[in-house]
C-alpha cells in the first residue's frame, strides 16, 4: 500500500494517475489480470461472470466512470483495501472490512508447486491478486536470474513481451545494469509488430465494402417492389454479415463504412418492420441505427434514422411524437440541404396536419409552413438524393406528402389534385407508397361526403394488391378509413362488406392476375 500511495503522489500531479491505478501499478499487472481475478470471485459467490472487462476498468483507472456497488466491492477484495484507499468515498456494500490484517502481506507472494497441491480446497484465495498462470505476469526471483533459471527459457507466445518488458523494468528499478540484448529488443519489435498487424490486420477489404454499399443501396431500389417479409429476410442476413464483420477490429475508415452499412441496413429493417406491423422491433432497429450512425460521426445520417424513425409514431402512435422526431432530425440536419433536411420538414407537416383533425387550432397554418420549408429545401437536392425511396426522397414521395396534409386539414379538393399527380409519379411496383396514395384518395372522396366511394376505394387499393404484399401497414390504414366512416356515418350498408374484405390476405380481386398470386 506504501508503493501505491508513492506512486500516486509522485505520478499522479504530473501523468493523472488515480489511486486504484496506482494500486495495480505497485503489484505489477497488467488489466486482464485484475478481470480475471473479479472474475474469479464472482464464481466462488456462486454468481454469474460479471460484464466487467479491460476497457471498463481502464474506465475507470481514468475517472471516466465510477465502479457501481458490486464492482466496487470486488474490486475492494481483490486489492484488500477499503473503497476510500482506492479513491471512492462510499462504503461497500457488504458492511465489513478489506484491509490487510496487520503483519499480513500486501503483495501476494509466489508460491512454490507443492503449497498448490496441497492447499486445503475449502479455503478460497479471496483477495489475492493472482495472475493467469499462461500469462506469468509475476516476476520472481528466478526471472532475474538469467535464461538458466529453473523453469527453462521464455516461449515464444502471446504476452512474452510483458514479461521481458517488466523484468527489465525490475532490473532497473534494483539498479541492475540491462543490456540490450538480442530478447530485448525481440520484444520490443514483436510488440511493435502486433501492434501493425492490429491496425491493419482489417478482415474486410474495400472491394467486398464497395459490394456491400451497391446492396445496401439495391434494397433501396427493391423495398417497395418486394415483400416486405421477403426483403427482411434477404436484408438480414448482409446485417448479420456486418455484424460479424464490425465485432473485429477494422482500420479507422473501413471500420466507418461498416457502421454506415450496419445503420442504413438497421433503418432498413425498422422501415420494413413498420411494414409488417411491429412497431416495437421496429422502434429497436432504429435505435440501433441510431449507435451505428453515432460511431460514424456523421450527422445527416443520424438524422436520416430519426426522420424515419418518427414513420412509427405517425402510423402507430401519437403524431406529437411522430412531430417531436422530425423537428429533432431538423436540428440534426442542420441547413445543409439533404434528403433529412427536405423529409422532416414534410413529416412535420403530416404530424400537424393529423393533429389539426383532431381539433388543435393552431396546427393548421404551421402545417402548410412547415411544407413550404420542405419544399424550398427538396428543391435544392441533387438527382441521387431524389432518385431513392429509402435513403433518398423523391419527388413522388414529397407530392404524396403534400396531398396527405392537405387531406387531413379538410383540403380534400387540393389533395386529391395533388394525389392524382403522385399517382403519376409512381412506378406500378411502388406498391407501399401507391396503395398508401390511393387510400388517402379514398379518404378524400369521405371529406367530400361520399362514404360509399372511400369504401370502395380503399377496398379497390388493397385487393388489387397480391397477398403477399398486403403489409399491416396497408390493412390498418385501410380500417381507418372504416372507422372513419362508422364515426361520421354509423353503420352504413357498405361497412360490413367493407370490413369482410378486410379480413383476410387470401381474398383477392377478380381484376388480379392468379399467376402473381402466392
């Protein structure tokens, strides 16, 4: 305890060095061995392996965090002191004291093979910081007796470096004189070597990033064509394929690419789990989305999540939610014309427009700003940007914002005018956004007082639909139209045939063509 204390003292005003750290500075080992040692105690409590790792502790070495009551009381018991000595003014939580008892020693010392084998096994080692016997970190006296030592030469494995490295250390500190001999400087080159081959020792190449990157941009292309179950399934499997790639060590840049792969494609699968219905794995795979455009740094595509993100609110929520999330992605865009910065602005305009529905007054005017705002900014667009319905917005995709506003602010004249438009725009294998453009028609014919017409037409956009593409997100969105007329009209003659339609994928159109039935 009187060297930990020396060496924070004489290291900490000048390197920061905190007083737990110096405590495994004095015993010198290395971080994996004092996680190895907690780890240890952990399973003679009995209790699961803990999450603690190098990184973490180093954590909190550095003041970064503070060990939690558990970790603290661990990590208390492996350095047999008491949390004040380690630098945390809080007792522990197990009520008794860690210290070392007088005339006990403060450095565990080692032991020769036969006291092993013949330690009583119901006496734990508690409290003692024991490195791995693989790793032998320890230095003794036989290390510094040269390569005639008892146990034979150092064998070329991982953490010889450590062990060269420390005894040296050793030597100088005794005032030995070291040469630098052929093991030195072996080592001192191996470490430098480990250390490339870390860095550029990459798992991936450019080339299968440069693949990556053109399939994630083809899912784009194939969202709405393909079935939203299908597409999961294809999209999942590349996510899973990244996954495994980001869990080992990249070089800075292609380690960015990868998390700007791994957040696109986990955007990707929120926008199709809205799709199917799940909002609460949709809301997950956005917010994995949202870690893995943090470790890029870049924040249009932090903001390209959080404007489709709000999509869940929006069809399944509370649009004051669905507006809370478009105007944070406004902050995160910035004014840096991008696809962000055009689709939050008309997102907003949808959620207020919803909520001017629903009776709040001033929502209106704000709506039709805020599409003005969305308007000026789309304007400004490249073609790429315009060109794709996932990580792009086009001007489909505006026009049918624009007439969903305008229908639900009572505008139903304007927004079917512009409705009709997008129409146009559509690829027929656009069939998400089509159906969802030919719904807000039919709603449009309700705000025009023909509930028979909205009845037939939103029925009309989903049995047009091949079954397998008819997402919940279609369905719901069709029933609201149902419940819109019971609410208006009361149970009209065309609402029980309009709600048997709905009750099953498997019904189809007769205008359908059976070859592209499932």
């Amino acid at each position: 305890m009187d060297i930990a204390q020396e060496i924070h003292e004489q290291c900490g005003p000048l390197f920061g060095t905190s007083r737990v750290k110096a405590h495994r500075l004095a015993r010198g080992v290395a971080l994996s061995d004092i996680v190895a040692q907690v780890r240890a105690l952990y399973e003679i409590d009995g209790k699961p392996a803990p999450r603690l790792g190098e990184t973490l502790l180093s954590a909190y070495e550095s003041g970064y965090k503070r060990p939690g009551p558990e970790y603290l009381h661990y990590l208390c018991a492996v350095y047999r002191v008491e949390p004040d000595v380690l630098g945390f003014r809080s007792p522990c939580i197990c009520g008794r004291g860690h210290a070392v008892r007088a005339g006990a020693a403060a450095v565990p010392q080692p032991r020769a093979p036969e006291r092993h084998a013949t330690r009583e096994p119901d006496v734990p080692l508690v409290g003692a910081i024991v490195p791995r016997a693989e790793e032998r970190p320890w230095v003794t006296v036989n290390d510094l007796r040269g390569p005639d030592r008892a146990e034979g030469p150092l064998s070329i494995d991982v953490g010889e470096e450590d062990i060269v490295l420390r005894r040296t250390l050793l030597q100088l500190l005794a005032g030995a004189g070291v040469a630098l001999d052929g093991q030195f400087l072996g080592a001192v080159d191996n470490l430098r070597r480990k250390m490339d081959d870390t860095l550029v020792g990459a798992t991936v190449s450019p080339t299968m990033l440069d693949q990556w990157e053109e399939t994630t941009y083809g899912y784009g292309q194939q969202y709405q064509a393909t079935p939203s179950l299908r597409m999961l399934c294809d999209v999942l499997l590349d996510f899973s394929e990244v996954r495994r790639m980001c869990d080992k060590r990249q070089p800075v840049e292609l380690q960015e690419r990868l998390c700007r792969i791994a957040a696109q494609l986990s955007g990707l699968s929120g926008l199709i789990m809205i799709n199917l219905g799940d909002h609460r794995l949709a809301r997950s795979f956005f917010r994995t989305a949202r870690t893995a455009a943090d470790e890029t740094g870049d924040r249009q595509l932090r903001a390209w999540v959080t404007v489709r993100e709000s999509l869940v609110p929006m069809y399944y929520g509370d649009p004051r939610e669905a507006l809370h999330l478009a105007r944070k992605a406004q902050d995160l865009a910035g004014r840096t014309p991008g696809v962000a910065a055009a689709m939050a602005p008309a997102v907003e305009a949808r959620a207020l427009g919803m909520l001017a529905m629903r009776g709040r007054g001033d929502a209106a005017p704000s709506a039709r700003r805020a599409l003005v705002r969305g308007r000026s900014v789309f304007d400004q667009l490249s073609k790429a940007d315009t060109s794709d319905l996932v990580y792009g917005f086009t001007d489909r995709q505006m026009a049918f914002y624009e007439g969903d506003t305008f229908t639900n602010l009572g505008d139903h004249k304007h927004g079917d005018e512009v409705l009709s438009h997008a129409l146009t725009l559509y690829a027929p294998t656009d069939r998400v956004d089509l159906t969802l453009v030919r719904l807000d028609r039919a709603m449009c014919r309700l705000h025009a007082g023909n509930p028979d017409a909205a009845l037939t037409a939103g029925q009309e956009a989903i049995l047009d639909l091949p079954p397998d593409h008819r997402s919940d997100i279609l369905v719901h969105r069709a029933r609201q139209i149902g419940a819109a007329v019971f609410s208006q009209h009361g149970e009209i003659a065309g609402l029980k045939e309009f709600r048997e339609a709905l009750a099953g994928p498997w019904v189809t159109s007769p205008a359908n063509n059976p070859s592209e039935q499932v």
